[in-house]
C-alpha cells in the first residue's frame, strides 16, 4: 500500500475526444495531454518512444513535465498522475507558495533532440489543437508574456499532493466498512 495514492489510467478509449465522439483517436486527442497542453504544458516519456507507438502504452509510460525550453527533472508514474499533481497546484497554489520556499527543483534545459521528441508525441496525442482550444480554452495568460513561470510550485505541488491523496486513502479505506454495513458513511477521525 506505499504507493496507493497513485493513479492507474483506464482503458485509451476513456481519455480519447473527438467531435463526433468516433471510438478512433484519429481525428481528435487525448484528453489527460489536451488539458496539460492548455494549461501551458508538454510532457517528455522517459523512456524510449517511438512516434507511431499505440496511446495506450504511453498513457502508462512515466513522464516529465516540460514547460517552454525547460523540463523538470522529476519522473511521474505516468501522464494521468502528472496531471492530477497540476491540478492540484491550480487548486492550491497560493497555500502552496509559502511552503515552496525550501524547496530543491532541477529544472534542465531541453536539447534540440529532445524538443524533436517532444513534438513527435504531441503529434501522436494531439491530432486537433483547434478542437482542444475549443473544448479548454487557452494558454494560460503567463505563458502569452508577462509573468515569468517558476518551478518550484510544482516540486512544492508534488509532495503536498501525494500528503493528500494519502490522507485521502486512508479515510475512504476507514469509512468503508460502515459503507458496506450500513450503507452510509460516518465521519471516522484520524489517528496523526
């Protein structure tokens, strides 16, 4: 149970947008790398890739988040967990900045090799950008210019997420015996 609070993605066809709703990605994208695409982000697979690999073996790949030239040196289970983790920075950034400020990021500078790679995956998971811009709106403000983007929100994001997600965890594994005995769930406290 160490690592419970990691999120295991569905089958491909649960992430797959397209317009007319076709049960084929080709014409539309995936929706975990869609709303990291709009919220200002790309992601790098760690491991070796090819363009043409099947989505649903890189849905369950780990991943790094890129942003601009940069990548985080930091590897996440995959893209579902990558993203639940920027969720929750969008969620609770401001709480978060106070604690970001002992925070140790390793942030490297993306080679033009790897910005190929990079671009060759969004080809594989993005078929549409129109259709994504439509469906979740635009690039955040900061990355049309102005405010310069920080790292070390995410690296603060990474661990207070997974002190949630645990916390979590253990309350839903607390409370369901009394779903399945009473069929109600009763507020049961925690022992920290």
């Amino acid at each position: 149970m160490a690592a419970s609070y990691l999120p295991l993605p569905a089958s491909c066809d649960m992430y797959c947008f397209s317009q007319d709703q076709a049960s084929n990605d080709q014409f539309g994208f995936n929706m975990c790398w869609a709303r990291l695409h709009s919220l200002g982000y790309g992601i790098s697979i760690s491991e070796d890739s090819a363009c043409d690999s099947d989505v649903s073996e890189l849905l369950v790949k780990p991943v790094q988040l890129v942003r601009g030239d940069e990548l985080l040196d930091h590897e996440f289970v995959n893209i579902l967990h990558a993203l639940q983790v920027i969720h929750f920075y969008c969620w609770q950034g401001s709480a978060l900045k106070t604690k970001a400020l002992n925070v140790h990021r390793n942030v490297l500078k993306l080679s033009d090799k790897d910005k190929e790679k990079i671009n060759c995956l969004k080809s594989v998971l993005l078929n549409d950008e129109h259709l994504v811009l439509k469906v979740f709106g635009s690039m955040p403000l900061e990355e049309n210019g102005g405010i310069c983007f920080d790292w070390t929100g995410i690296v603060a994001a990474i661990a207070a997420w997974e002190d949630y997600v645990t916390k979590l965890s253990k309350q839903i594994h607390l409370e369901l015996p009394y779903w399945r005995m009473h069929e109600s769930i009763y507020t049961v406290q925690l022992d920290e």
